[in-house]
C-alpha cells in the first residue's frame, strides 16, 4: 500500500498466486479502477519475475491474480508541470511487482520439479550385478529386466541430469558392450536438497539488493 510498510513507490498492488496449468494474469479489480498503462507494467514485470522463482528457476505453472491496486493521479505544483515525485507512474508498479510477488510465492510456497528420462539400457548379462549399484547411486529406477541369452535389456527411468553421466561409465562397466538409449519423459517433483540456480535479476528477495540496484540504475 501506497505510504505503508517502507514501500517507496508510488503504488499500491495486491498479489494472490494459485497452482495453474500455465502463466497466466488475470484482474480482480474493477475496470478502469486502474490506467491501462500501469495493468500492463504490472502484468510484463509479473511475467519477467516468475522468469525466476524462490530458488532461481523459471516459475511454470503460476496464476497471478491483481486482487487490489491504488495510484496517485497526475499532479503538479501551482502553474507547474507534471511532477512525478507526487505522482504515480508506470514505473512505480513495474518497480513494485517483484516484490510484492515474490513474497507472494515464498508464502505460498513453490516446487521445483526436474526432467526425468526414459532408459533403455542394454549389457551382458553378467555385468548386470555390477550395474544396478551404479543406477542406484545415481538416483535411476530400474524397472522391467529383460533376459536374452547372454545378454539381457534393462528399462527405467533416470534424472536427464545424471544421463551423462551413466554415459560415461557405461564401458568400463560392461566392457564396451553397453548400449544406452534415453529420452525426455516427464517431469518430477525433486527428492532432497533443492537445487538452486544463481540469480541474474535485481533479486526482489533481497529487498535491500534490490532497491540499491534500483538507485544505481536511476530507475
């Protein structure tokens, strides 16, 4: 809210976020309430900041709904010329945003999911054993195991992250006799520590960074 809770804007935005299929942006203020222009900077600064979310990563499936909104309208000084210190602009809902959306998410709480890929692995019978401990160790679910002679076919599933390197120890596993084929097939919530992708926005996590980056970039 506009002159609460250290907000340096000149803008007044309310934030819900909701599980969706996609992005999406939708209004739950009444039409006209706001200046088109400022929708739309709220709605571009929302789509850019869920470019990344909580942990760095891009936020997929996200509805972001503008539940309340406020604005100073043009001002000016006796017989002067629009003054944007007492006036909102697009820039003061742009600014603002992030901050109130990524607090909405870290309320809400957020899942980061990672790809996962079919395998079709197939090796000397014999070398099985001395596969297996390997699959497990990196994360691999091995599910069906097909025996042909002397050899056998083994399906599962693998994070597409540890692909290469199952790749790269396959020869010495099974004497260059592996075969390995993989390919994308869906994606899963991620067991364990959460991995994090280094932040190359403003970091409206940091309130502190972000307003100083704010200054330093005269915005």
């Amino acid at each position: 809210m506009i002159g609460k809770g250290g907000n340096p804007f000149l803008a007044g935005i309310g934030l819900r976020v909701q599980p969706h299929s996609d992005v999406d942006f939708r209004l739950e203020i009444e039409l006209g309430s706001l200046p088109s222009a400022f929708v739309k900077a709220v709605e571009e600064s929302a789509r850019e900041t869920l470019l990344q979310g909580i942990h760095g990563w891009r936020v997929t499936d996200c509805l972001v709904t503008m539940t309340y909104s406020h604005y100073l309208a043009r001002q000016s000084h006796a017989h002067g010329t629009f003054d944007k210190s007492m006036s909102s602009t697009a820039g003061d809902f742009r600014n603002l945003t992030p901050l109130v959306l990524m607090s909405a998410l870290q309320e809400s709480g957020t899942e980061v999911s990672e790809p996962l890929h079919r395998f079709h692995l197939e090796l000397p019978a014999d070398a099985l054993g001395t596969v297996l401990p390997v699959l497990a160790r990196l994360r691999a679910a091995p599910g069906t195991t097909t025996m042909c002679g002397s050899s056998c076919l083994l399906e599962g599933e693998i994070p597409a992250a540890r692909v290469y390197e199952l790749q790269r120890q396959l020869p010495g596993l099974t004497r260059g006799e592996g075969v390995l084929d993989s390919a994308f097939d869906r994606y899963e919530p991620v067991r364990g520590a959460i991995p994090a992708r280094p932040r190359t926005d403003r970091n409206p996590l940091d309130r502190k960074e972000y307003l100083l980056r704010l200054r330093v970039a005269g915005r």
